[in-house]
C-alpha cells in the first residue's frame, strides 16, 4: 500500500497547481455544511479538469487507502458532503457542455456544471432542461444526480432521475464506465446507471450525465390561490391536475406560518393577495403553443373553485415580473424562517391523497409535544413531498429547541411510516438520515444496498459513513 504523504504528493502531481487546495482558509467553506450544522476536516481538496484525472486521482487513493468524499455545489442539506479525514474530490473544474442536441432533445454535460447555467445552455436552442431547485445557482449537476435531487418541476417532468438517459462514472478502483448513451430505449440487462443516480457518491464518482431536454413552452402563468386550509388545497389540486393535465406544471404548498416569515421577513417581498390565509397555492401552467389557452383554463379552474368556495382568493400574474415576484415568495421560506429561531427540519413525502391529512396530524402532534410550537409546512403538494420544519416557540433558547431534534424526527417519521410514506423526499439521506434508513427500511432491503456497497467498493473510501452506517 503507498504510503499516504506519497499518495497526496502524487495527487497533486497529477492535477497540477491549480487542481489542489490545502490552505486551511481555503478548505474551510468545502468542510462546513451550508446551514452549519457540521463541520468536517480533510487532508486537501482536489479538483481535477477531467474525468481521466479523476480517475487517476481515485486509484492513487484505492491504492493508498485514502477516503474519497465527492462534491458538487456544497449546496447538500443532510451532511452528505462533509469528510471525516481523507479528500475532498470537487466537479467545479469539470463544467463543459460537452453537446446538445436539439433534434435527440439531449444535452452532454460535465459533473461540475452549474444547474442555472444548464438551463440556459438549453433555452440558447429553444428547449429546456425543466430541473429547478432554490440553490439552482450554485448546486452543480453531478450533486443534483447523486441526490437525485426534485423541485419544482417534479409534477410534470419528473425527479433527476426521471430526466437522465446515460452517465459516465468513475468506480471506486479507478476505472471509468462510460454509459452515456442517448438512447431512449435500451434494453440491454441492468440499467447501471441508476445505481449511482441517488447513491450519494457512495458507489463512484458521476463524471458526465446524458440529459433529456424538452420542447420551450412558449407561454407559462402562475397564479396564487388563499384557501381556509390544507384539505381546500389539496381539492383544488385534485381539480386542476383533471382540467389542466399536462399544462400543469407545478403545484406547491404554503402554511400561513411559512409566508408569513416572507411577509415579515423577506427583502422586497409582498402579499398579492388580499388577505393572508390558512393555505396557500402557488400553481403553474404552461403551454406550447404562443396563445392564451393554459391561461383561460387555469382561470377557468380558479373561478369555478371560488364560485364553488373551494378557495377564498386567487390572483393570476400579469406579467413575469409579477409571476417572477409570487415565485419568489416560496423560494424565500428557507431563508425568511431562520429570523423566527431554530428549525427542526423534515424532508418527507406520502401518497398525495394524504398529504392534508399528514399535515393536519403533524401539526397535532408536535403542538401537543410542546406548546408554542410553530409548524412551518411547505413544498410539493403535485408529488406528495412536504418540508415540515417546526420553529421553536417564542422566546425559547435555540440551542434547548434543536436538542429535541431526534424527539420531533422521532414523531414526524413515524407518521410517515404509518402513511407509507418515505423519511426523505428529495435530500438524501447523507449523515442525518442513515439510522433512519436502517430503522425504516426492511432488513432485505439494507442487506441488498450493503451487498451493492461491498461489491462496488469493497475498501469502503467512497463517501464512507454516508447513507449505511459503516
């Protein structure tokens, strides 16, 4: 085995000066989670500029027994990113666009590439790549894979998973699987790629991904609903997704808690509607075609669900300022919470017939737990998948509050269980969730991913201690 001053030293050699860092100024926003709930430490962060490089890079490690943590944006929310020991290995030199293709409706992209800047590769051709998240501008694409990360889009496009045709990848001996075929059928055995779509680096390092692209909607509008509560939007969702099909794109959830930290918070921000409510719904259409045909049926839904007192107040965006500034309202939550004290957060989903019912129980149960409580709800009623963070009460030590984190995890996650639902949603599962996946999951299938991980990487330094406990 190479000893490891000799393995770092070789490293940097095949990488070149500016494919290292060391300095501990300079390895200190790789090894901080970006809430900062975790701090990591490491022997150097490597950067190499191709996916020969990192293969290099993994059997010098291999060899020398060295952990190998791999990182996109830093943009990760469960602490799969950070490192006990070893190396960082970081995409952001690998951010070519390596082909698009109109006419196979795909595009060929490098791990490191920024997710914004994908979907602005594609509107250059007129299509477009439909994943969008909050951290869009600064979460590259190799992560958003390795999470199989969701947003907003989920309803109508699909998870990342959904949207990937091939991958290239390197194994954790240092070869290089080149699977970036565009092929819409292939029926060739097992699907390989989908054991590193969601594995968090655990299994090998994404390098390259084959993307599907779909034709530019030339019109899309976004309307904000106010409803008396979570079952009203939850009906209005069962109405639209039967009048609008396909047109509908998104449908997300709000409590009034979570915009009302925007309202209060929010830089900019204001409240469209007339009043503030129970519920909200931020809803999108689109339409490929240059006319008003998403738009009078999304107002077609609108006006017959507050002709029927479905809903209490809707409003359609005039404009994509105005379309832009109701979107910004939910993307700011996350950031509008944390004026409010500590969050205990949770990224779950169930079947969408109970997300009202999940929300309502949650709700009961936390509140009775601890008085004062604020339950912050919010996400993707479309597919099911809420944020439920809870916000300490008034006045509460924040440190006291996030120190019942696994009493609350404990309460959340089981009603979920008992939903049939799933712990994590769109996250990961990283360091926070791994003792959940063990308690939740069946005793076959952990022995089925631990066989997996064994085969994969039997010397254990791909993102060791992530997602199966070691």
């Amino acid at each position: 085995m190479t000893n490891q001053s000799t393995a770092l030293n070789t490293i940097r050699d095949v990488v070149g000066p500016k494919g290292w860092l060391e300095a501990a100024e300079d390895v200190e926003p790789y090894v901080v989670e970006t809430r900062g709930f975790w701090r990591g430490e490491c022997d150097m962060v490597v950067s190499p500029a191709s996916t020969e490089e990192i293969a290099e890079v993994v059997k010098i490690c291999a060899d020398a027994g060295i952990a190998i943590v791999p990182m996109g944006g830093n943009t990760g929310l469960v602490g799969g990113g950070i490192p006990d020991g070893g190396i960082i290995l970081s995409t952001r030199r690998m951010n070519a666009v390596r082909d698009i293709d109109p006419v196979d409706n795909t595009m060929t992209v490098e791990a490191g590439c920024i997710l914004a800047d994908l979907q602005s590769a594609a509107a250059e051709v007129d299509r477009l790549f439909p994943l969008s998240l909050g951290a869009e501008g600064s979460c590259r694409i190799g992560g958003n894979l390795s999470t199989n990360a969701g947003g907003v889009g989920v309803l109508r496009y699909g998870n990342t998973r959904d949207l990937v045709l091939g991958i290239e990848a390197v194994l954790p001996d240092g070869r290089i699987w080149n699977g970036l075929n565009r092929l819409r059928k292939d029926n060739t055995g097992y699907d390989l790629k989908h054991l590193f779509i969601g594995a968090e680096g655990t299994l090998g390092i994404i390098t390259a991904a084959a993307l599907k692209l779909f034709p530019r909607p030339k019109r899309m509008e976004t309307a904000m609903v106010g409803a008396a509560s979570v079952e009203a939007i939850l009906a209005l969702f069962t109405r639209a997704s039967t009048a609008l099909g396909n047109m509908l794109t998104a449908f997300e959830y709000a409590n009034q808690f979570s915009l009302q930290t925007v309202f209060d918070h929010g830089h900019g921000t204001n409240n469209p509607l007339e009043s503030t409510y129970p519920a909200y719904a931020i809803i999108e259409v689109s339409n490929l075609a240059d006319d008003d045909t998403a738009r009078d049926a999304l107002e077609g839904v609108l006006g017959q669900a507050l002709e029927d007192e479905v809903i209490i107040d809707a409003v359609v965006a005039q404009s994509e300022g105005q379309s832009k500034a109701i979107w910004a309202l939910r993307e700011t939550i996350p950031e509008s919470q944390k004026p409010e004290g500590a969050s205990i957060k949770h990224d779950v989903s169930v079947p969408v017939s109970r997300v009202a019912e999940f929300v309502r129980q949650a709700n009961h149960l936390v509140e009775a737990e601890m008085p004062g409580i604020r339950p912050c709800a919010f996400g993707h009623m479309g597919d099911g998948n809420i944020h439920y963070n809870i916000s300490q009460p008034v006045g509460m030590d924040p440190d006291a509050f996030l120190e019942e984190w696994s009493r609350f995890k404990t309460i959340v996650h089981g009603l979920v269980a008992e939903m049939n639902g799933s712990f994590s949603a769109e996250h990961g599962v990283g360091t926070l969730k791994r003792d959940d996946l063990v308690k939740y999951k069946s005793p076959v299938a952990i022995d089925m991913m631990r066989a997996i991980k064994q085969t994969f990487d039997p010397k254990n330094i791909m993102n060791p201690g992530k997602v199966l406990p070691d």
